[in-house]
C-alpha cells in the first residue's frame, strides 16, 4: 500500500497548510467555529479521495497502484485509474500541478518521498526562488497591508471601527470582506448586521493617512462555505464573459463610489471539490482577471488587482498561477493558520504545532517557486492571533504533545481554540498569576507559552516577526499582509515603526459619483432571508426630522433587541427581566428611534425610590419607564416605587437651532430691536423681586424664528414636568413663569416645539475678512502669492500632489489640485508693497534670464476719500456700484447690487475684472507653447501658433513704440488730487500700457466693486487654485467631524463664494464693464503684434489661450465642487447625516451646489 500511503501523506501536508485565518463575522463571536466545520470537510475530502479517485487493485502482491503491474491481468477493482502524473497517466509523462514532484508512483507531491529515488519529473525537492533578493529590508519598506474585518465595527467586545486603526503604519488596507449578490453579481456588505457605512468608514482614513491605499477584498472563506447561497457565485461569474464584464462593471463602480484603489479576489478555493470548485474554475479565474484587468484599464484609473492563495498544495493545486500573475500586481500568500484544533481530525493528530512556523511556511513558498513565481510578487502572510488548546499532560508542554481540545475561549473573541494578539498580550500582562511558561523557537520563528496549568498557545510578537521577516527580506517579496489590523493591539506597528497614536492628516479626499449605482438597503439576497445584506443607498439626502422624539417606540419583546429598518436603538427598557447570565447591554425592550431623527447620547434620567426623572436642557424625552434601564445614571435594578425614569436623548439640531439666541440679562432684561422674544421666565438668574419683570429668550429676527409654541410644564407639586416626545427641554427651573415654585425641590420645564422651516435653514454669514482682515485690507487678487503663499501653495500643491499620486487617481481630483505647474511659478518671495494698492513684482523665468515687470497702482477700498470725492473715483467708473451676496443663507448663491449713493464706506473692495497675472499667462503661454488643462494629469496641449523666443519678449515686452506709430488711448487721470505722491504716468510699452489698461489710477473704468470675500475667491479660481488652502481645510473638516459649528460654516460659506463668483461675472450688469476690459485687453494684444516686431504673432496666441483658459477656471471651480460633495459624503456616515445636526447641514449644502455645478460657467463670451 505504499503508493497509496505516499498519496495520503501529499494529501496530509495540503490540508496541514490549508488555513487562512479569516472567520466568519458572526457577533456572537460563533465565527471561529468555521475552523471545526473546516475539519469535517477536510475528513470528508480524504473519504472521497479514497474511495474514487486514486489506484487500480488490489493487484497480485496485494497492493494497489497503476499500470500493468495493478490495473492488468489479475486487477480486481478500479482497473481503468490512470496515474495523477507520468508514465501511467493520461496523456503519457502528464506533469504534475505547480510543477511538484511526480513519483515514482505517479503521485504528484513536494516531499522527498515524491522528489527522489525514481521520481519521473520536476524532481527538485527544494527549489530556489527567481530573482532572490538581496536583504534589502523590502517589508519594512515596501507594501505593509492590513486587512481589516469590517465586522468588529458592531462587536460588542474589543470593537474596532475604521478610525480606530492605526493607518499610517500602512501602505494598502484591505476591507474584508465584500460578498457579492448571487443574481445581479454587485458588491454588498457581508450581511445584513454590517452597516454600509463601514465602507465610506474605510474610505476615510485616506484623511488621515493620504498616501493609504484601499482595497475591498471580495469573497473570504465563509463565502464559499458548502451549502451557501453564494459557493458558486465565483465560478458562476467565471466561466461566462458577459458574467464576467458585468462583474467587472460593478466592482468598478464600486471603487470609484467610495474612492477605493483596488480589489483583492479572495475565492476560496476554484476547483477544489471539497469547496464547491469545478475543473474548469482555474481557466476561468485566469479570464476572470484578464476581464478585470481591461476593464479597469479602460477606466483611466489606475487601480490595483491582487488575489489571495493559499500555502497548501491541496488548495493551490487548482491555481494557474502563471496565467493569473500577468494580470495582477502582486498575489497575497496566506501562510497562518498551518495547524490547530483540526488537527485532532486528521492524520496528524492531537498534538500542538504552532501555526505560522518558518520551517512550514518556507515549504508552502516552495510550491511558488515551483511554478516560476518570483518573490517581487508576492506579499507575505502574518497572523495577529494565536492558535490555543487544551494540554493532555500539562508536564508535557511542546511541540508534538497531545492536546485534548481548543483552550478555553478569550475573554474578548469567546472562542475555544482561538486568541486574538490583544488576548495573549493580555495574558502575558499578568503572568504573575499565571504561572506562565513561554518558549522562542528561533528556528522555526515563532513563540509558544503556557500557562493555567494546561493552557497552550504558539503565537508571533516582535522578535518572531523580525526573524520572519529577516528570511522574507533576504528571499526579496515585496511586502507583507496582516491577518488582521483589527486583531493587533498596541503592538500592531512593529514592521513599520513603534506604534504611537496615528495624527490626523485632512487633506481633500474625492470619490467619483455613480448615478447608476442602484442597490436597495436590506434587499434579500437572491431571495434568501439567511443572506440579506445591506447595499449602498445613493438616494436624495431626507429633510431633516423636526419632529424629535415623535416616531419612536418601545419594542415589544424583552428578549429581542432589534429595531425596525430604519430605525436605530438608542435604550433599553428592563422592565422587570431578570438578566441573569444576560448583558445588561442586550436585556430589556429595545427603544428605537428614526436615524433622521437626530437623538443621540441617550440615558434614563431618576434614581429609584420615588422618582420625577426629567431631561436637561437640549434634550428631548423619549420613553418613561419605572425600571429604567440601559444607558441609566442609576441602577435599573433600583425601581421607582412611585413615579417614572425618563429616557432623554441630546437633540444634535439643539446648538445649530439655539445659535444666535439668548437670555436677556439682569432682572428686566428686553430684546433688542432686531431680536424677537421665543420664551420667557420669571426668574432667569436667582434676582426674583416685586421689582423685576423676569427674561426673556431671543432670537434674530433674521432668521426663522427656531421654536414654537415654548410653554412651561409643571404645578403644585410638578410630579408631571417633563415635554412631550416631540418637543425639547429648552430650560428647567423650579419657578417656571410664575411666582409659584415647584415644592419637592422639583423644577418646571421650558418645552418647545422646533421649527421644521429652521431645522432644515442653513446660514453661512462666515467673513474671512472679518476673521483675518490682513487677506482683504487691498485688493486681494493681486496679492494672494504673499499673503496666501504658504496655504495655498506649498502644502497644498505639495501634499495633494502626493496623495493623488499614491492613490493614482488620474482625473478624479484635478479640481482639488492646486494650479498646473505651468500657471504654478507666481512671484514668490517677492517683497510686499509698500502701500496697499501699490506696484506688485511679476516675474517670468526663462532659460537665461527673467522678465521682470510690476503692476500699476491703483486705488483701493480702503481709499474711502478719493473713491467717493465727486468727480473722481467711483464716479469715473463703468459701473458705479458695488455688489455683494443678496443672503445669508447657505444655498442662496444670488447677488445683491448696492448703488454707490447707498454704499457704506468700507466692507468692500475695487477689483480688475481681467486678473492682473493675466499677461503674465500669455507671455508663459507665448514661450512655452503649453496651455494651460483642466486636469492635471492629461496630456498637454500646444498652440498652434508659432512660439515667441526668449530673447524676443525680454526685448519687447518692455520696448518703447515708435514715435511715429499713434495708438490708441489708454487712460485719463481725471483728476490728480488724492493720488499718491510718487505715481507717475506709465511708460508707452507693451507692459506699461497692458497693466495701466487692466485698472489704474488713470484708468478705473476697467474696475469694478465687490466685498471682499467674492473678490478673494474670483483672484483664487482665476489663479486655479483650491478654493480652500490645505490648512484651513485641516483645521475645519477636523473640527467639522466634531460637529463644530464654525468649522462647518466656514466650509459652506467658501462654497457659495465660488458660485457667487461666477453670478458675478454672469451679471448682466457687469456686462458692458467686462466687454470693455476685454477689448482693451485685445487691443493692447493687437498693438503688439502689429507694432513691436518682437512680439509678432501674440494675437493669434492669445485667440487660442483665452478660451481654452475660459473653459479651464470654469471646469476647475466644477470638479472642486463635485470633489468637495463626494469627500464630505463619504466621510459623513448615514447615520450622521441624518441627525439634524450641523453636519446634517453640511451634506445638504455641498450635495445641492454638487447638483447645480453646470452653473459654473461663464454664461457669454465677452470677446465675441
């Protein structure tokens, strides 16, 4: 039986290393058990293999094997078998899978017993890997990628959300895992208990780490568990082209939803029999890919394919992994999980082994050098998780001793047999008590300790993975995968560096827009209850819920803690169960709330005895109860023996409602006259006399008044003084509006309805001239390289340029970006002026030289005397007014136009309609030849007109013209009072009559007025920069996250700048004054190339140029906008956004201004 023996022993290795550590998300913490359903399939799959698939026999000597020698003459059963490799197979010499080792026999196997004596082929025992690297530290300093198990975001125990993950220790995160729809073949969360937000949680972190690449990794081992809806989605999607391209289609949709770099195939396992696979799975893997592969290649993204293998032969048998690898960027090897409590069900028995030992792992690596795979494409595996069992013999406590079942479950993951890293952290914390024995095996790289008496567990810490990861360098893979993020505790950096908590780096995140992308939240998946899954929902954002408390309710069963779709828990009633053995999170009746509806931080208010629980202000009174229960500031077991408990919830509209309102003063305090009275009380502030007549609480007139209907509740006694579950508390005191106090040392409550027209109102009244009135003290467009420089340009260009680059996004953030880098180089380092309005130095690099030139004074808005003096100023302008934004309110982008009679005299700003680095673009333009692209990324494009030499336009730009040459005129200085000393009448050069022509004291009908934050984002979008500079964006979005109501205010304001900027520029009153800037403009172009010889063929340079620049600031502003919408909405959770609070707010402006980006245009051309 030899030949069969050796058959059994190939078999053996491959399940020994057949483990890949992923577990089912269960949050019961039941999904290690898919460890024991592993060994029953693994019994199985040996059952099966014995009984139809090997040798001819018994034959005349009694054994079993092939050819003549059993299946001739005197065979007796099974006498049509060919041999798995050479001589007796079919066809003839047949090869063994991965190029192992057919024996003697004509078994395909990797040990000596298939690689020597009379082996047939392929009989290297040990194979050297391709292109062996030179221990160049690559794990440290290539790929590090965390797999994070998105199902811990709801474990009750140890839970770990996205943000929780220590990010900047990665290169790539892979979110495990997506399933995938058995009918439609689109990507879905893995069940329906995992929220979708999970998916923009991950998509986050690229705020904090910007250089993080995200993966979704799609499939997993209980994916294709036997008997499940969703075995045979991959082969089915495999073996059909059009299965495939849609597949494709959908996971591209879905990376370009949430902004995700990549997809990590995780099919568990093709072909194998005991997984559901077929024979002609590992072909159709291989198109599987290659359709991936194009379609993502057609996209114009650059996004990345791995798929995962497995370190046992049984497994990667199946895997064309030569056919796959030309398709994929790298393969992720599973090497963990290489021994545990199944052992005990096959031929290895009970005996404990440590399930990442080097000594196995570089066995399974063999098995890819063998089939020409070379290390640089393969990321290494790591557990973050021990293997634990149950000692025999306590005295015996090594590798190879009995063990007699799993160790006793975590105290976090509840799992016999299963230690997260945290667990045995913990455990080795308090080994004093212990009696704890661990052991480093340095060859086999891994630790194993007991403790307990009988307790034994082989796991991975610092120096165990350095010596991995000594091997793996020296062997040259290009990198490292962690089973998984979620597991590591503190410890989780060591490969990178040591773990410190992760800073927040916020830069602009972008994700693409799917208006096709249609999944229904809780759909059934192919119909089948066990496999509901929640999908994205890209649907309208909801009005915001004004009615509170309203719609909530108290479940109906005490055992049950689920609430309705929709709805979200935010209590639990005990209401008399009895808990024994239970949670006290999970026991009682579930209170549930709408997700619009806004209540957060929930807690029973009232102690036992005799109970008047009553809510504080800002909050709203869900439920009463005499237990009370979960969250409670007193124990639920403490029940009111008269009187309720209230649950009361924070109202998250409360602040951005409340803001601008307030208690009058002193005892006799008024409203002012732009103020109305909401509520009032007898006695505010503890000054109550005959003599005073109480306070009253304001709010702006201005803005819809934010509550209705405020009313005091409570008398005698006040046992009844808490608001109804649609109003909130606004104030409690103990006298209300009366003189009668409440006795009990008991208080009244102020209640009030809130206005559902101010709930849903956004106000963005933010002044960045206000804030930092240095940026607006002059006309900012001329100035921004000084007092913008820093944000504007170096961290902006500089880190978005990085992130983009690391998320090879090709042209889904160029709005984001900061200007080309042919418009980039703009005077900095240039000195201030002396004097606000004052020359300003431009400067155009070349090969040999700089053209260096200033621009013309001008007066300002701070030069209040000379605009308004009679006769000059404002009066010789075009247009002679001012405008600015015709309302406070967020989405109101409309302009108002203030006639100059009616003009205060500060608060706004004179500004050149044609921006004064505009010649500055059209000599660039002229020199290099490139214009100027809405993406950065895309290829450049050249004039068609001739270019203009470096020594041409160093001489002409500043040349006289001829005398004799009569030009056109350009200014008129009206009136020489008011004008600054030192100013004196340009020269008549191509440069002094252009920058004299855009606005000049001479010449200000070429100027117009506006405040001053429409004239700071004009100068910004003109420049194509970012709308807002990366700081500012860090510090905002940072404290936006946190519901700060400033923050968020400043994000919105600036929004509606860039479309009151292009209202501005479509008014149809400005009209004439930009045709006239313009054609003085061209006419300045004309006369250079009619009368400067150098400057010859300008004017068909700048026909090309200015359209293409028209369309360039218009698309710029556009894609910003649409970036903006989809970073907030993606790091916005659901449940955020439906809170009625100020991020509420937030979804809502950026998704309407998303919606109305075709407005950024310039609605007419004025060079027609």
């Amino acid at each position: 039986m030899k030949p069969f023996h050796l058959l059994l022993t190939g078999l053996l290795l491959g399940h020994a290393l057949a483990g890949d550590g992923y577990s089912s998300p269960s949050p019961t913490h039941k999904r290690f058990s898919v460890l024991e359903r592993r060994a029953r399939e693994i019994r199985e799959s040996t059952a099966v293999v014995k009984r139809n698939d090997f040798t001819c026999g018994p034959g005349k000597d009694g054994w079993c094997g092939y050819g003549p020698t059993y299946c001739g003459t005197g065979c007796t059963s099974n006498c049509d078998a060919h041999a798995e490799c050479g001589r007796d197979a079919v066809p003839v010499n047949k090869t063994c899978p991965l190029n192992t080792c057919c024996s003697e026999f004509g078994f395909c196997g990797t040990t000596k017993d298939f690689c020597t004596g009379k082996c047939q082929s392929n009989c290297v025992e040990h194979p050297k890997p391709l292109g062996r690297g030179k221990g160049g530290k690559t794990l440290s300093k290539t790929i590090v990628i965390g797999y994070y198990e998105a199902w811990n975001d709801r474990s009750l125990c140890h839970q770990t959300t996205a943000n929780d993950l220590p990010v900047n220790g990665l290169t790539h995160l892979n979110y495990a895992f997506a399933f995938i729809d058995p009918t439609t073949f689109k990507l879905t969360t893995i069940d329906a208990a995992t929220p979708v937000h999970t998916f923009k949680d991950v998509a986050a972190l690229k705020l904090k780490n910007p250089a993080l690449e995200l993966f979704v990794s799609i499939g997993g081992w209980t994916f294709s568990d036997n008997g499940t809806a969703t075995q045979p989605v991959f082969g089915n999607i495999a073996r059909s082209p059009a299965n495939r391209q849609t597949f494709a289609n959908n996971v591209l949709k879905f990376l370009n939803t949430y902004g995700y770099d990549g997809v990590d195939i995780d099919w568990e396992y093709p072909g194998a029999p005991d997984r559901g696979g077929k024979p002609e799975d590992t072909k159709n893997y291989v198109l599987m890919l290659e359709t991936l592969r194009k379609t993502f290649h057609d996209s114009g993204r650059k996004l990345g394919i791995t798929f995962t293998a497995p370190s046992s032969f049984w497994y990667l048998r199946w895997f064309d992994l030569t056919g796959m690898v030309k398709y994929v960027d790298w393969i992720n090897i599973m090497t963990y999980d290489l021994h545990g409590v199944w052992d005990s069900s096959n031929p290895i028995g009970p005996i404990v082994q440590a399930h990442t030992n080097l000594t196995e792992i570089k066995l399974a690596t063999e098995l890819f050098w063998r089939a020409g795979i070379p290390p640089s494409k393969l990321a290494l595996g790591f557990g973050f998780y021990g293997r634990a069992f149950t000692l025999k013999d306590p005295t015996c406590n090594k590798p190879g001793c009995p063990f007699t079942s799993g160790a006793k479950p975590g105290v976090c993951t509840g799992t016999s047999g299963y230690l997260a890293h945290y667990e045995i952290q913990d455990i080795i914390a308090k080994s004093k008590k212990r009696d704890l024995i661990t052991v480093h095996d340095k060859e086999a790289a891994v630790k194993y300790m007991a403790w307990d008496n009988d307790q034994w567990v082989s796991f991975d810490d610092s120096e165990t993975f350095k010596n991995k990861i000594k091997w793996a360098d020296d062997i040259g893979f290009t990198g490292s995968l962690i089973w998984a993020s979620d597991l590591g505790g503190l410890l989780f950096l060591f490969l990178r560096r040591p773990f410190y908590i992760p800073h927040t780096i916020l830069l602009l995140y972008a994700k693409i827009s799917t208006d096709d992308y249609e999944l229904s939240a809780h759909k059934a998946l192919s119909g089948n209850p066990e496999f509901s899954m929640e999908n994205p929902d890209f649907g309208a954002m909801p009005e915001i819920d004004a009615s509170f408390g309203h719609n909530c309710y108290k479940g109906g069963s005490q055992f049950d803690d689920r609430c309705d779709p929709g709805f979200g828990r935010v209590g639990l009633d005990r209401d008399g169960v009895d808990c024994s053995g239970i949670h006290e999170s999970q026991c009682g009746r579930p209170i549930c709330c709408p997700e619009t509806s806004g209540m957060t931080g929930c807690m029973w208010r009232g102690s036992g005895g005799d109970c008047n629980g009553q809510c504080h202000e800002g909050e709203v009174k869900i439920a009463a109860s005499s237990w009370g229960g979960t969250p409670g500031e007193s124990s639920p077991t403490k029940k009111c023996n008269r009187g309720d408990k209230a649950l009361c919830c924070k109202a998250n509209s409360y602040t951005s409602l409340t803001e601008g309102c307030r208690w009058t003063g002193g005892c006799s305090g008024e409203c002012n006259s732009d103020e109305e009275s909401v509520a009032y009380a007898r006695d505010r502030w503890g000054l109550s006399t005959v003599f005073c007549n109480g306070n009253h609480y304001c709010c702006k007139k201005d803005r819809p008044i934010p509550f209705r209907n405020c009313h005091w509740v409570g008398e005698g006694d006040c046992a009844d003084n808490t608001c109804a579950k649609s109003e909130v508390t606004l104030w409690t005191n103990d006298q209300g509006d009366s003189y009668s106090a409440c006795s009990w040392w008991r208080n009244k409550a102020l209640c009030c309805t809130p206005n559902a027209a101010a709930l849903n109102e956004d106000i963005c009244d933010y002044d960045a001239c206000a804030d930092d009135p240095d940026l607006c003290d002059e006309d900012l467009e001329d100035d921004l390289d000084d007092d913008l420089d820093d944000d504007l340009r170096d961290d902006f260009e500089d880190d978005l340029e990085d992130y983009l680059r690391a998320a090879n996004w090709t042209g889904i953030g160029d709005g984001l970006e900061y200007g080309s880098e042919d418009l980039a180089e703009e005077l900095t380092g240039k000195p201030r002026s002396l004097y606000p309005g004052g020359p300003r130095q431009y400067v155009l690099e070349m090969a040999k030289r700089k053209l260096v030139w200033y621009s013309r004074p001008y007066p300002t808005g701070n030069k209040h005397k000379y605009l308004f003096r009679p006769g000059t100023g404002l009066a010789t302008m075009l247009l002679k007014g001012s405008y600015g934004k015709a309302s406070e309110v967020c989405t109101n982008s409309g302009l108002a136009f203030t006639r100059m009679a009616d003009m205060a005299k500060k608060g706004f700003q004179t500004e050149h309609l044609l921006e004064l680095q505009l010649p500055n673009l059209l000599l660039r333009t002229a020199y290099t030849g490139k214009l100027p692209k809405v993406a950065k990324t895309a290829a450049t494009q050249f004039i068609k007109a001739a270019r203009i030499t470096e020594e041409n336009l160093y001489t002409g730009w500043h040349k006289l013209y001829p005398d004799n040459i009569k030009l056109n005129q350009f200014y008129e200085v009206v009136n020489w009072k008011g004008l600054p000393k030192d100013y004196l009448p340009p020269p008549n050069t191509p440069c002094g009559r252009m920058m004299t022509l855009m606005g000049d004291w001479g010449n200000m009908q070429n100027l117009a007025v506006t405040t001053g934050d429409i004239n700071l984002m004009k100068g910004t979008l003109f420049r194509l920069y970012n709308p807002i500079g990366a700081k500012s964006f860090e510090e905002w979005f940072g404290g936006g996250m946190q519901s700060d109501v400033e923050s968020i205010r400043k994000i919105e304001t600036k929004l509606k700048n860039v479309f009151l900027v292009f209202a501005y520029l479509n008014d149809v009153g400005l009209e004439p004054v930009w045709r006239q800037a313009y054609q003085g403009f061209n006419q300045e172009v004309i006369n250079m190339d009619l009368h400067m010889p150098e400057l010859k063929g300008i004017k068909a340079i700048w026909d090309e140029l200015w359209p293409v620049y028209q369309q360039v600031v218009a698309e710029r502003a556009a894609n910003w906008v649409l970036d903006l919408y989809n970073m907030i909405d993606n790091s916005v959770s659901a449940e955020m956004a439906a809170s009625g609070g100020p991020l509420a707010k937030l979804v809502q402006t950026t998704k309407h201004y998303a919606e109305i980006r075709d407005h950024l245009r310039w609605s007419k051309d004025v060079g027609k």
